[in-house]
C-alpha cells in the first residue's frame, strides 16, 4: 500500500451500475511509480473556475 488507508475516494453517483463500476476500483493496486506518474499528468491540467462554494478548506 502506497497511500495512507484511512484516504478513500467518495464517489458521487445517481445510478447503481456507476456505483459498481467505482466500487471496481477496490482491485486496484498501485505502485508508488504509477502515483507518480498520475501526479505528474495531474500537474499538467490547468483548472478553471471556483471549487466549492468558496469557504472550504484543502490542505
């Protein structure tokens, strides 16, 4: 395990099949290179727009 167990995604969805397909990702394992490499090509990926209703806080 590469990230921490206690970080789990929360998918959104209104369709019992889309929540199986999320539910697929339980299967998959990824290495600390395929982390990398996914943060990498997220670095590239200019975002747009305000998230959230502006009084959240990320960290």
């Amino acid at each position: 395990m590469v990230q921490k167990p206690w970080i789990v995604p929360i998918p959104g969805t209104r369709k019992i099949e889309r929540l199986d397909e999320n539910l697929g990702a339980i299967d998959i394992d990824l290495a600390q290179k395929d982390l990398e490499e996914i943060d990498a090509a997220a670095t590239q990926i200019e975002v747009f727009g305000a998230r959230g209703s502006g009084h959240e806080r990320y960290v």
